[in-house]
C-alpha cells in the first residue's frame, strides 16, 4: 500500500470514517423520524422529531466498512400538541433536561445491492441496548447545488419500558413503531 494511501486510512479512520466508501452527513431538513404508540388501546397517535442529525459512510464494495452514526435533540419532539410535548419530555418520559439526545452508532452492517441490516447501539432515556433493524437504500440524486444526495429507510419497532420509559404503562402503549428516513450529502 503507498505511503499517501495508509496515512489517509489511518486519518480517516481515527476519524470513524472510511477512506474508500462514501460518506454523507444527513439533511436534517430531509430527514425523518416519525413514531406512533397505542393510546388507551384505541389507536396509535404518532409525533415526530423535527431534528436529526448524523454521519453516513457507505460503501457498496465493502459493506463491512459502512457505518451509521445519528444524534436526535429530545427537545425537537412534535405530537402536535404543546401539552403533550412538554410532558413527553419531563422526567416522566424522556427527561429531556438528563438526557438530551437519542443517539444510535453502529457496531457492525451486513447486507447488498439495497437491503442492509445494522446492528448498532441505541440510547434512549440514558440506556443504552444493542438492536438490529433492516435499513433499504434508497437511490442517489443531484441537489439543486449540484451535490450527490443518497439515503433511505428503516422501519422497527421498540419496547419505551427497555428503555426505562415505564410511566403510564397502560394507557400508552409500550410497542413504539419508529420509521427513519435519511438523505445525506455527499462529502468531498
């Protein structure tokens, strides 16, 4: 391996990135995180969280090089309710003020062409736990400043008491259904 070449990897890997893949830091205004729970048993009332934030390294050749590293701001949340908001980040929920982010870092990818499964770490509430979801690439386009876009989609499932999310078991659901949309800009 040429001199220039090892300094890069080592460069770029103390930075957590791949020297080879493509690494893509997420739109926050193009991405998603939408979830829903089951209030009362009757129905699923759904929020959002309106920030997301994180870095993409992707590379087709070699997925064991791909990685995943996103951090969610609590106080973005969105039910569509100011009452709701404010409780679902009080020490009742989310606690919002000890814990500010949700974050997830991957540990390890598998997959092709454009289904993917990530195993990685995700803390929510100050508990961390290991998950796999299936992620499916979605394509790559140009931006209106002629920037490489690329991204896709997750959909799982969580359980709010792993978390030590426990208040109003019952009457709010414990399954959450989480989708995640991502679309990143290339970076040079």
């Amino acid at each position: 391996m040429k001199l220039s070449r090892l300094i890069l990897a080592v460069v770029f890997s103390s930075l957590g990135l791949t020297a080879y893949g493509d690494t893509f830091k997420v739109d926050p205004v193009h991405s998603s995180l939408i979830f829903s729970a089951k209030h009362f048993g009757v129905t699923d009332f759904y929020g959002q969280f309106k920030e997301i934030n994180g870095i993409v390294t992707f590379d087709a050749a070699n997925p064991s090089k791909n990685s995943v590293e996103l951090s969610v701001p609590v106080e973005s949340i969105d039910t569509h309710n100011d009452k709701r908001d404010q409780h679902l980040k009080s020490p009742d929920f989310f606690n919002a003020q000890q814990f500010p982010m949700l974050t997830f870092k991957s540990t390890k990818i598998e997959g092709s062409g454009d289904n993917y499964k990530v195993t990685g770490d995700l803390t929510i509430h100050g508990v961390t736990k290991p998950i796999t979801i299936d992620f499916k690439k979605g394509g790559e386009g140009k931006g209106g400043k002629g920037e490489v876009r690329g991204g896709g989609e997750a959909r799982f499932a969580i359980k709010r008491s792993d978390y030590d999310m426990k208040f109003m078991a019952g009457p709010v659901g414990d399954d959450v259904s989480i989708i995640v949309g991502l679309e990143g800009v290339k970076q040079p």
